[in-house]
C-alpha cells in the first residue's frame, strides 16, 4: 500500500463517505478513489467501509481502527517532512494560524510583526473562524495551530497551553444611565437590551453562567463573531455591550464607555493549541513562545513530547 491510498481512506471518512468529494480534495478521479480503497482492503483482507451496492456508507468495527493507525501513519509522514526541512536548516515555509476575530484583531498583531521581522521568509496564513472550526481544521492538519477562548480543551487529540489571561467589560454610548451605577450588578444590566458574542465565542459561555448562577434573565437582543460589529451596534444606541477587554481602543471607540465588569463575569484564559503528536517547525515553537509568553520551549516541546507518548 501505499500513502495515496491512505490518504483516500482518510478523506473518505472525513467526508462522510462523498466519494466525489474526496477526489475533488485529492485532485483524482472517483473511480480512482474507489480502487485505492479496494486496493487496501484486498491487501489487509478486511473491510474497512460498510457498503450499500458501491456506495460507501460507514465504517465497519475494523475499520474504526484501521482509520485510527492511517491517522497515525500521515501524521507521522508529514512530521518527517516538517522534520528534514527544520535538520536541512531552511528556515522558510507557511505558518497556518487559525483563530477567532477578536484574538485576530487585537491580541496577534504585534505578536505577528514581531515574528515576520525574526522570520522574513516564512508566510502567515491567518484564518479566522468559530473555535469548533478552529478545532477540526487543526485536527486535519488544514492548519498549525489554533487560537482561541473556548473550545480547545474538548478534544483529546489537541495539545493546549494557556497562553493570557482576560475580562469582559461594559459598553455603552456617552451618558447612559448605566454609568451613574457603581458597581453595575447583572439586575442592572439586565433593565436593557444587551449586544454580545455569539454561542461558544469569546468567553460567551462565562456570561450566561453568570445571569444563570444569578437567576436574572438577560435581553440579549443581538450576537455576533465581531467585537467591532457588536461595538458598531452600541454605537447606534442598540443595546448595551459586553466585549473583550482587549477590544476596546480607546483612541477610536469615541463616543463609547467602557465599564470594568470582572465582579460580574468569570475571568477567561486564551489558549493556543496544536495537533497531538504532530511535529511543530523551530519557527512554530518560536510563534508560540512569543503569543504565551510565561512558556519557555523546553515546557512546549516537553508538553508535545508527554502527550504524544
């Protein structure tokens, strides 16, 4: 066998078994897909695929585990790639970084312009996406690492490190009622209609808890991804925000207060995750030592080691 024909079972079990799409992905056609997959199964003597006529439709039990060493085998594979160019000395190549809007916008950039001033030859795709995508385009390999709020410690296959620590905070337009409160208590804000982060981003999950531990129900009367959107909608006496700290800018939110809310709301810790087992280039381990600074990269080439044993 060989490592196209694993990469067909890969795919295939990746896209629910859409043979058409796995050809697409592998630049193949179907009928080629089709005998990899044939061609595997012959050599071991096992059906990997449940099969209606010649559509696949599943897994068989063996194949569970089959799936389970072809992971194995093109994560290995590729960190034999990553590993010969890092020995060679070449220090160029794609560092693939996926994270929310908000990390994005306000918590890379200088992480970013430090990192392509010690590394002018290597590209940064940034991506940005919900932390469930995030999570999968990591698990695949689509992309190096992932960052973000929520999220990441959920899959066992991903390697995590906390990388800063951070608060929600208040937001409303110059002169809200809001202001002459001190302390704001959650009963407060709920009095109005609230703008904030969409279900499983940016510390969401930390905001309900704190009505839901209160017994006070909030009017959350609009979410999105965007810190800035959300910001753009207080702006146009929408609703009261709560966002990220790290979202407000206080040279160009004009006309906005920000109000620190850390009585309110749990703190939230941002992670930076990896693949487990997969094999991080100096560059990579270098991004990370820059966005979690407290990590040396003995603690993070130990961590990947200890969770890829």
């Amino acid at each position: 066998m060989n490592f196209q024909q694993l990469r067909s079972i890969r795919e295939a079990a990746r896209r629910n078994y859409n043979l058409t799409e796995v050809a697409q992905a592998l630049f193949t056609s179907q009928p080629g897909v089709s005998r990899q997959i044939r061609e595997v199964e012959e050599e071991l003597g096992v059906d990997i695929f449940e099969r209606n006529g010649k559509r696949l439709t599943g897994l068989t039990d063996p194949g569970v585990g089959i799936l389970k060493i072809i992971e194995r085998l093109l994560v290995e594979a590729g960190n034999l790639q990553q590993a010969s160019l890092d020995y060679r000395g070449q220090s160029s190549g794609t560092l693939s970084v996926a994270t929310t809007h908000t990390q994005a916008r306000y918590a890379l950039p200088k992480v970013v312009q430090a990192f392509r001033s010690a590394f002018p030859e290597v590209r940064i795709a940034l991506q940005q996406s919900s932390p469930d995508h995030i999570a999968e385009w990591v698990l695949s390999g689509k992309t190096d690492i992932g960052i973000a709020t929520e999220g990441l410690t959920q899959f066992a296959d991903l390697v995590s490190f906390p990388c800063y620590r951070w608060s929600h905070v208040i937001v409303v337009p110059e002169g809200h009622p809001l202001l002459a409160h001190s302390p704001i208590r959650l009963e407060d804000l709920a009095q109005y209609p609230l703008i904030t982060y969409d279900l499983g981003f940016t510390g969401r999950s930390h905001i309900d808890d704190a009505f839901t531990r209160a017994g006070v129900a909030p009017d959350i009367v609009l979410t999105a991804m965007d810190s800035d959107v959300i910001k753009q909608y207080v702006t146009l006496g929408m609703g009261v925000g709560i966002v990220a700290s790290m979202a407000i800018d206080q040279g160009r939110d004009i006309g906005l207060r920000a109000v620190e809310a850390s009585h309110l709301f749990e703190p939230n810790v941002t992670r930076l995750a990896v693949r487990r087992g997969a094999y991080l280039r100096s560059y990579a381990i270098d991004f990370i030592e820059r966005f979690a600074t407290d990590l040396t990269r003995e603690e993070i080439v130990g961590a990947l080691t200890a969770n890829s044993d």
